[in-house]
C-alpha cells in the first residue's frame, strides 16, 4: 500500500508543474499562434517522463506490475483531475472527450499517455543500467 502512496504523491507534483504549463501556453507560446496548444502539450509530457525519471525509482522493491499499475492509476487520476476541471468550467464531460481530439492541435492524448506509460519506460531505463 506503501507503494501506491508514494506513487500518488509523485503523481501530486505533477499538478503544479501541469498549472504552470498552462500558464506558460497563456501567456508566452500563445504568441505562436495554432503551434501554441501542440507545444504545451509536448512540454508537459515531457516534464511527466521527467518526474518519473527522477522520483519512480525512489519507490522501493517494485515489481512490474506495480509500474503497470502506477501507470494506470496516474491516467485515471489525470483524465479525473481534466474533468473536474472541466465540470468547474462548465463544459463537463464533453470538454473532455474535446481535448482528446488531435486535429483540433490538441495533444493532450500525448500527456495521458505519458502519465500512463512513463513509469514502465522509466522501469525499463533503470533495469538496462
């Protein structure tokens, strides 16, 4: 259980990380335009693989599908923490299903599933070394 609440936690940080992102899509990459969405999206993925990198290895003895399931659990808890967020905006559940489509520019499939697969790549990386 040990486990699964430190993976939580991990999965905390990524919030703040997340709202500053958003933040920097507002106001700095607005200013390039359609590149602006796809952008933020990619930066966050990648600062997802990066907490990953540096904090899933502190969980100790884990096995495979523990990294499985901490995957699992960061998707669901991203897309309900997006709801939420889209709830409190009033868009609701659609609002989310929206975001999912990449020919709008939005990348935020990328983000999920990197919240998803991040912790079995970084499994992967650190048994190799």
């Amino acid at each position: 259980m040990k486990k699964y609440l430190q993976a939580i936690l991990i999965w905390i940080l990524i919030i703040p990380i997340a709202i500053l992102n958003g933040g920097l899509r507002e106001y700095v990459l607005v200013k390039l335009g359609n590149l602006a969405l796809p952008l933020s999206g990619i930066i966050l993925s990648f600062c997802i693989f990066v907490v990953a990198y540096l904090l899933i290895p502190k969980i100790k003895n884990c096995t495979k599908r523990n990294y499985i399931f901490f995957g699992v659990m960061w998707f669901i808890l991203t897309n309900l923490f997006d709801l939420i967020a889209y709830i409190n905006a009033g868009v609701g559940f659609s609002g989310l299903l929206q975001s999912y489509n990449i020919l709008t520019g939005n990348t935020w499939l990328l983000v999920v599933l990197s919240a998803l697969f991040s912790p079995m790549i970084v499994m992967n990386l650190k048994r190799r070394n």
